[in-house]
C-alpha cells in the first residue's frame, strides 16, 4: 500500500444527528432504520441502473436483518471475510463469496466442507500452493469449490499482480477448482480524503488486465469484482461485474471525511454517558476502546465525532474511558448527559457490541442482534 502522505489531522463535515429517545444503557449502539434502509435502496439502485451487480460486505453489520434488507433490495449475495460469518450469515440458498485467501490449513477445510452442504460458496485465492493445497485437502470435493482469483489493484495486501491472474487460474482449474473470476480490493482509496476516484480508476483498469490473462488461458471469467465503499461507485463500470462496498449500509465518520458518505447518511452512533468532569476542560464517558475501538486514519483528528458538539475531540481512550475535549471558550456537557458519537470506522465497532438497538422515528423499536459477533476465525 501507498505510504499516505503525512497531512493534518482534519475535521469532518459536521454529522447530522438522528432524533432518539427513550431510555437505554450505556454505551451502546445505536442504529436509525431510516438511514439504513436509505442506504441501502440508494446503493442498490445506483448499481441497478448500472447493470452491475451488488454484494454487499456484511462483515460491517454482522447481523442477519440488515443482510436481509440488503437481499431483499436485490443484492446478489453477500460478500464475508471469514468462515465464522459465511456460517452464521449463509443458508437459505444464500450466495456467499468468501473475499480472502483462505489458507486449507485442516480446520478449515472440515469447515469449508461442511459449508460446501449447505450454501453455494466462492473463496478467494491467490496463490498456486493454496489452490494444490485445497485439492490435497479436498479430494473429489475439490470440484465442488468455486475461487475467484484475487488481484492487486494498487493498496498492496493482497492479489497477484493482475498479468499474471491467468497462470493462477490454469493451476486452479487444472487441480478441480471452477475459476469463477477475479476480484480486488482498492483498499488505497482510504489513503486521503478524496482518493476514492483514483482507486476505482485501478480497480476497473487491473480488472479488466486480469480478465484478458485468464482469457489467454482459455478461461472466461464470468465475474469481475471490485469494491469498497469510496469505489463503489466510481468501479461500477464496464468490464465490472460486480461491487462489494460493506460500510455504506452504516456509513461512519471516516467515510463522511473520504467524502464516500453525506452527513445525513451516518446510520450508527455509539450512545455514551458522561461519567467525570472533574479534570477542566474535558469530561469523559463511558465509551473507551471497547466501544469505540482505537482505529483512527493518519488523517482524521480524534475516536471519533461527537455529535451536536463539533469542537469537541475524543482525544484519549482507555478501555472503559474516552476522554473528551472541549476548547476553554465551549460550555462542557454535564456529568449525567449521554452524548452521541459516531466513530471513525464502524466495522470494528459493531464487532465489539452484542447487539445494536434499532431506532424508527426517534422512537426504539427493538434489540437486532450482531449474529456473528467475534466470528473472525
Ligand atoms: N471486499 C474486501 C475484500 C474487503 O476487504 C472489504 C473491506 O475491507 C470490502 C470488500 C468492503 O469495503 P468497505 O468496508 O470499504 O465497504
């Protein structure tokens, strides 16, 4: 990945906050359905007008009501990152692509296998010795594993370079493999504000390289999949296929600066009571590193956004305590007040609740849970 160049810690566009009220213990996540279910139509309708299909990432929400919502407003399938959320996410004839270059070490080929019973599935691969690797671990079953071969499209993690994908497919195909497509992942459009365009543009281009070295090979590959949420969009063009942004259905402050999200989009606050204001200038609440998580870009100052209070930086976290300061001209919330927080990156932080209250017209309308919670393995 491209080293990001050292900029100045920024602000973001103040978030809109959404209505809630009732009583709730703190710190906890709450989700404004409206949001939700207007991110979701939004994407899906930009991808159908697109003639580009949509699977959606759902290791952002985890939980099988959102990925619902996302089905029913015509995703494909969905996109997971591990085996523990293909497990708890897939069934009901649900489509799964497994994006990650799962390594057939022997718990994982017992639980792919028993997977392969249950739920069409695709992983990715990108190297030769996984691929002979599966087919070892597999036996004959090695006919029933769909791959698409994973190529880099500039934020250097992961992928072969693209004129090579076609050698990789052939060692695929040959050992049992159905080679379905390829995919990528421009992860360095979250290098900068802005750097979404420019990322899509790699995404398409090392694609569409990719395509043309399995096609040399005789193989026609029946999808091109690229995504994240600052390239969705930009992606969504011919020779792709298909997208697989994950965070837009929350959307977070990160994606708000990337300028990937409007500020009425944000769709997840953690809510979070204020506990101390005895040390001037700051007060702290009871959402530390285990609510908010610590994960915070070069370029963003702060754990996140407190909203209704843009002066404000979450300066500090410790576990249990986020400690939060105001500049000496901006009165201070009173200890007691629960204040409204949107983190930075909102995968991690779901992963660290049990459950998300939804919310409908500033009302709470229930407890979802998040049905794959710590499923990282
Ligand atoms: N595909 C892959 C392989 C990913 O790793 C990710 C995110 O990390 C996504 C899709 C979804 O991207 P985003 O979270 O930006 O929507």
């Amino acid at each position: 990945m491209q080293v990001p160049a050292l900029v100045e810690p920024s602000r973001t566009p103040p978030i809109e906050p959404f209505e809630v009220r009732g009583s709730f213990d703190t710190p906890c996540l709450l989700v404004d359905l409206e949001r939700v279910e207007a991110n979701v139509s939004r994407m899906a309708a930009t991808m159908r007008d697109r003639g580009v299909a949509l699977r959606p990432h759902a290791k952002t929400h985890k939980s099988r009501r959102v990925a619902d919502l996302q089905l029913a407003a015509g995703a494909v399938g969905l996109t997971v990152g591990t085996l523990g959320e293909a497990e708890v996410l897939a069934g009901e004839g649900r489509d799964v692509f497994l994006a990650y270059p799962l390594w057939p070490a022997p718990p994982k080929v017992a639980r792919l296998r028993a997977l392969l019973g249950v739920t069409p599935l695709t992983i990715g691969l990108d190297s030769a010795e996984a691929a002979r690797r599966w087919a070892t671990e597999l036996g004959p079953d090695v006919r029933r594993l769909r791959a698409m071969v994973e190529v880099d499209s500039g934020g250097g993690r992961t992928g072969v370079v693209p004129s090579t994908a076609g050698e990789l497919a052939r060692v695929a195909q040959d050992v049992g493999i159905e080679v379905q497509g390829v995919f990528t992942h421009g992860g360095h459009g979250y290098a900068r504000p802005g750097a979404g365009a420019a990322a899509a543009d790699d995404e398409r281009r090392a694609l569409a390289e990719a395509a043309e070295a399995l096609r040399a090979e005789g193989i026609e590959p029946a999808v091109l999949s690229a995504g994240s949420t600052p390239t969705a969009e930009g992606a969504a063009v011919a020779p792709v296929t298909e997208v697989r942004p994950g965070t837009y259905v929350f959307q977070d402050r990160q994606q708000v600066g990337l300028g990937s999200a409007r500020t009425d989009a944000v769709a997840l606050v953690v809510a979070a009571t204020v506990v101390s204001d005895a040390v001037p200038g700051q007060v702290v609440v009871d959402a530390g590193g285990k609510a908010l998580s610590k994960d915070r870009a070069a370029w963003l100052s702060g754990f996140g956004e407190v909203l209704r209070y843009p002066e404000a930086t979450i300066e500090r976290l410790y576990d249990y305590h986020g400690v939060v300061r105001f500049p000496e001209s901006t009165p201070r919330p009173k200890v007691g007040s629960v204040l409204l927080i949107a983190p930075n990156h909102v995968c991690p932080v779901v992963d660290l609740a049990a459950s998300f209250l939804a919310v409908r017209d500033g009302e709470l309308v229930g407890r979802w849970p998040v049905d794959a919670r710590g499923r990282s393995a």
